[in-house]
C-alpha cells in the first residue's frame, strides 16, 4: 500500500473497547473505499485456482495491512500474527465488540446517564451521545429518533429549560433537526454576551463618568469628589487659605455700621 493511500484515510487509531465501535465504521468506510471489505468480511474467500490466488493473497494482505496500520499498539499484539485480513477483524471483534445482554445494558446506562455540566462544550456532549447510539446498533439495540431527542433534551443542562419548552412535540421524531437546533442556539448563546459582562461594562461606565463629573476638589483640582475625601496627601501650602484659593470678599453697609458702633463704644 502506497504512502499516498495510506495518509489519504487518517483516522483515531484504535485503542480499546472505548472506541471500537468508532473505529469500527470509519474502517469499514475505507476498507470499502478500497474495494477490499470483501476479503475482510469473509464474502471473498481464497480461491482454489493458482493463478487466481496470487491476485487474491495481494489484495488480502493490503487489507490486512490497512486494519494494522489505524490500530495502535496495545491492540496490534492481538493481531501481530494474523495470517489474513478477515482473522484479524474477527479477533478484534472478539476482544473488544460488547457481546451480549451485557454489552447492550452497558451500552444504554452510558447513553442514558451522560449529562452535560453547565459550561461544558454542548457539541462535544451530542457527538458522546451519538457515539453510544451507534455502538447500540451496533448490537442490534437500536435508538429511535423518538427516544434519541427526549435523551437528548434530557441530560442538557437547567439553564437550558427555557428552550426545552419551546420544542414541540412533533418536531422529536427528527433528531437530526433537535441537533441541529440545539447547535443554532449554543452558538447564539457564544456570540451574545452575557448579563455578568454587560453589568461589569455598564460598571465601569459609570465609574468613569463620576470621576470626570461633579465637584471639584479645592486640594488637587480634580472633579468627582470634595477636599475631605481627597486621595492627595495635604500639601503645606494647601493647609493655609490664601487668598489665590478663594475670592476676596466684598464689603456690604453692615460691615461698615459694625465698625462705627465699635468705635462709638470704645469711647
């Protein structure tokens, strides 16, 4: 198998039972790809004519080579000494395919009890969902659209009830919309910034408006507050008042009668 063909399909290696359901589709997608599913599946088997079993042992061992190269190396001692493309499927199949009641109950009890933590990413959490839809199908147990959405809208988060309630009933027997809405609003919810943000904003709006507003303080001629409440440590020079700090004072009539009577009653 070329170079060229081999980068041409990259996917997760495979690594356990984890994603085996996973990498079991996206190999079959290529093993088709190549024309070589047959040879993998068993439907192809070794003829018994010589001319014709040359051709065959090539393109069984460029499956064989396709599965070795996306599995890591944890599963790859399983299958080290596969003598064929399709020995090497099945014995992955046996080591890591759920098989069973079992693997149907343990399949369900993680697709029914995922549920997305406030904050966490929304797209992340539907792509695990999926997931475990697949590798229920994989078993014969499979998910309707129904009871997929219904799962779905149930492990999303509270903050998220709001949009519940405007789902209707109808439109749950179409996942693929459910999907495809909730992902609409998620990204509306990242684009729009929140309530904290805008207070925090309109905070520091007014905090800038009131120290460039108001009084006018008479020690460091700063507007936003009075001299008593001035940050400025006091200066000699402000402690005294002089006549530069304020107006002078005009004299009235009064002023002038209070100087007589004074003089009247000194003598």
């Amino acid at each position: 198998m070329s170079d060229a063909v081999t980068s041409a399909y990259r996917i997760q290696h495979l690594s356990g039972p984890e994603n085996y359901p996973t990498w079991r589709t996206k190999m079959l997608d290529i093993l088709t790809d190549l024309g070589l599913e047959e040879y993998v599946l068993g439907t192809n088997t070794e003829p018994n004519d010589a001319s014709a079993k040359t051709s065959w042992a090539r393109k069984d061992r460029q499956a064989l080579s396709a599965i070795r190269l996306r599995v890591g190396d944890e599963p790859l001692v399983y299958i080290s000494d596969a003598t064929s493309s399709a020995s090497a499927w099945e014995t992955l199949s046996e080591m890591y395919q759920p098989k069973g009641a079992i693997g149907i109950v343990v399949a369900r009890r993680k697709l029914f009890r995922a549920e997305c933590q406030e904050g966490e990413n929304i797209q992340t959490h539907i792509r695990t969902l999926t997931r475990y839809r697949q590798e229920l199908a994989s078993l014969g147990s499979k998910i309707s659209d129904d009871e997929f959405s219904i799962t779905i809208l149930t492990s999303l988060p509270e903050s998220w009830n709001s949009f519940i309630q405007g789902v209707d009933t109808t439109a749950l027997s179409d996942s693929t919309k459910i999907i495809s809405r909730i992902l609409e609003q998620e990204r509306r919810k990242i684009a729009k910034p929140s309530s904290d943000d805008i207070a925090l904003a309109a905070g520091k709006r007014g905090a800038f408006s009131r120290k460039h507003s108001g009084p006018k303080c008479f020690r460091c001629g700063k507007k936003g507050h009075f001299i008593q409440d001035c940050p400025e440590p006091e200066s000699d020079s402000s402690s005294s008042d002089s006549e530069e700090d304020y107006p002078p004072r005009r004299h009235s009539k009064n002023d002038k009668a209070n100087v007589v009577t004074e003089i009247d009653y000194a003598f």
